[in-house]
C-alpha cells in the first residue's frame, strides 16, 4: 500500500477532507475521526440500545417489574449494559464495521487494510474504551478519563484505543443529528412501551379457571406481593408451598388468604368472590392485596384495558381494606363491605385492635362481576 497516498476509502460518499483530521504513525498515514460530541453521543445510544435489550429480557423472560427497580437493581442494570457492550460491540465491528450509534454519524472503523476489524481486535479496542475512556464507570475517575479523551480528540490526537486503526466519517451533515434525536425518543418510547406492557397479564378475553389464576399470579409476581407458604393453585385453591431441602418457607405471612368462590359460565369464570369473619384477633391480615389482585386479574384480561391504561392504578387508589369500595372497570364490577368494632382506623388503610374495646369483630364481604 502506497502510505503517502493511498489509503482504504470509506464506502459511500467521499470523505469531508475539510474536517476530516490523517494522523501520521510511524510511516502510515492512519485517518482518525476527531469529533468528539459525535462520537459521545453515538457510544452513549448504543449503550442506550444495549440497555433495552436487557431491559426487554427482564421484562418478557424474567418478568420483573420495571417501574419498580431497587437501586441495587438499576445499579445491575448499569452493569449488565456494560457487559453487553463489551461482548456485543465487538461483534458488531466485525460484521459490519460500526455500530448503529456509528452508523447515524457517519462513523467507521477499519484496520489499515481496509477490513473490518476482526472480533479480537474489536474486544481489545472496547475493552480499552471501557477503561481509558469511560473510566469503567467508576465515579468521579470515569468524569476524569471522559474529560482526558474530550482533550485528545478536541486537539485533534489519537485516542489511546484507536491506535493502528482507521477511523472514519463520512460527512457531518446536519440531518444526522436529527436521525440521531429521533432514534434515541424511539428508543425511549419502546422503553416506556415494554414498561406498560407489563400491565397486561398474560391471558386476554374469556378465560378459564386456570387462566384466572395464572393472571393473579402473575400480578401477584409483578407487584412483589407474597402470601408465605401459601400459593394459589391452577384449581383456585390455594394450597403450601413444598419446603425446599431440610429448609421450610417462612416469611412471617402463614395465615391462610381467604377461600374464593368463582362463578362461571361455559367454562369461564365471569364472578369472584370471597368473605371473612374474625372474633376477638389481636391483629387482621390485609385483604387489600388479595382484592387488588382479584380485581386486576380480571379486569387486565378485558379489551379496554390498553397498553398505557390507567385502569391499575385507579383501583389500588379505590381498593379500601377499611371502609369498603365499589367501582366500575372495564364492564367489572367490583365491590367490598366491611364491618368492624373493637378497631381503630389509623389510617394508611390499616386496622389495629382497640386495647380499650371490650370486643372485637371484623367482617368482610368482597365480589365482582363481568356486566357483559
């Protein structure tokens, strides 16, 4: 290869000599991008882009609620996007030569040959980004390492990463800051999409005794609500969790929840229902979790309740353990009445007894019905 002349050309339109920076290595003349913001943005949409596809496995494979993540949590997502990154990237150069992030900038990277990088040479360069660039996220170090790469590519010098490589653009035409702003409100709105999505249970429509139950579960999952050792079987009864090992299950919540009564029709179930009486107890389960998983396993599987409905949220803010409710959802009539003495309202829908009262008696009725 002729050195002082003839070096790959990026495919497609021809460089923009004006902005595009050759920097002499030895005896190679090795082209190197010098934008820094371009190529800031573009890396922080492919981390973006890892990140959803591990958010979107949590959602659809391990089902965790993503509007609810710990800190720990969001701290692991971090960590995972990272991971992904330094595996996927690599992959990408390879096959392609740049990344999506690259892609809308103009952005490509070669080896001095004019081929794509091959996969080692990919997880070196990232691996090195990860480090000198990013700091590997460390705080405070990774602002000092971004801050030091900002320099070197505003003065127009190699990054430590790309060395014996070629780094391309293609032009910097404005409309690519606009694909660029659209793409990441894409990515954010499929985000927001996959986090409504979750709000639907996983049976639409009529559904069968075990299809009821498998959508209360699956809320029961998705608002990380636990009954102890109990569990409700595909039967609608619920039935103890096998001990695991020598190990027994316990996490303080042994009481059994209340018996459910179903009403079907043809096979479906079209009513729930379920009481409880309780005399002279020194404490009172809640049942508000039970009837907000009753109500949303029933009223999620109807047609009006959409992606980005608001249905959930109103009935967790009606559903009152202590004075009784009744609302309407989706053609589901939902309703509860409860009577109490020897109680006291504290508020925060919670009952504690009444060290004065000579008596206590509680009592609760709850049901609802599909209207059509």
């Amino acid at each position: 290869m002729d050195t002082n002349t003839n070096y790959p050309q990026y495919p497609g339109e021809h460089l923009a000599q004006e902005e595009e920076t050759t920097l002499l290595m030895g005896e190679l003349e090795q082209p190197q991008a010098c934008y820094p913001w371009r190529r800031y943005f573009a890396r922080m949409l492919d981390l973006f882009l890892y990140s959803l596809l591990w958010s979107m496995f949590l959602a659809f494979v391990l089902h965790v609620n993503l509007s609810n993540r710990s800190g720990l949590g969001i701290l692991l997502d971090s960590v995972v996007g990272l991971l992904l990154m330094i595996f996927l990237e690599p992959l990408l150069l390879s096959r392609f030569g740049t990344t999506l992030g690259k892609a809308i900038f103009g952005l490509k990277l070669q080896n001095p040959n004019g081929e794509r990088l091959s996969y080692g040479e990919g997880l070196q360069r990232t691996w090195s980004v990860l480090g000198h660039g990013m700091g590997y996220c460390i705080p405070i170090y990774n602002l000092v390492r971004l801050w030091k790469s900002y320099d070197l590519c505003s003065r127009q010098e190699e990054q430590p990463w790309d060395a014996h490589l070629c780094y391309w653009i293609q032009d910097t035409k404005t409309y690519r800051a606009f694909v660029f702003l659209g793409t990441h409100i894409l990515c954010f709105l499929l985000l927001l999409a996959i986090m409504a999505s979750q709000q639907l249970p996983p049976n639409r429509g009529d559904l069968t005794l075990s299809e009821f139950v498998e959508n209360y579960t699956y809320y029961a999952d998705y608002y990380e609500l636990d009954f102890g050792n109990w569990y409700l079987a595909e039967s609608g009864t619920w039935e103890t969790k096998a001990p695991k090992g020598s190990m027994a299950y316990f996490n303080g919540i042994n009481d059994k929840p209340p018996t459910y009564q179903y009403t079907m029709e043809h096979g479906y179930v079209t009513g729930v229902s379920f009481q409880v009486e309780k005399h002279e107890e020194s404490y009172l389960p809640m049942y508000k979790e039970q009837m907000i998983l009753l109500s949303l396993a029933m009223v999620g599987a109807q047609q009006e309740m959409g992606l980005f409905s608001p249905i959930p949220a109103r009935i967790i803010q009606s559903v009152d353990f202590v004075n009784g409710f009744h609302l309407t959802e989706a053609q589901v009539y939902m309703a509860c009445q409860t009577k109490q003495t020897g109680y006291l309202d504290v508020g925060k829908n919670i009952l504690i007894p009444d060290e004065t009262a000579v008596g206590r008696h509680f009592q609760l009725q709850f049901a609802l019905a599909k209207l059509s």
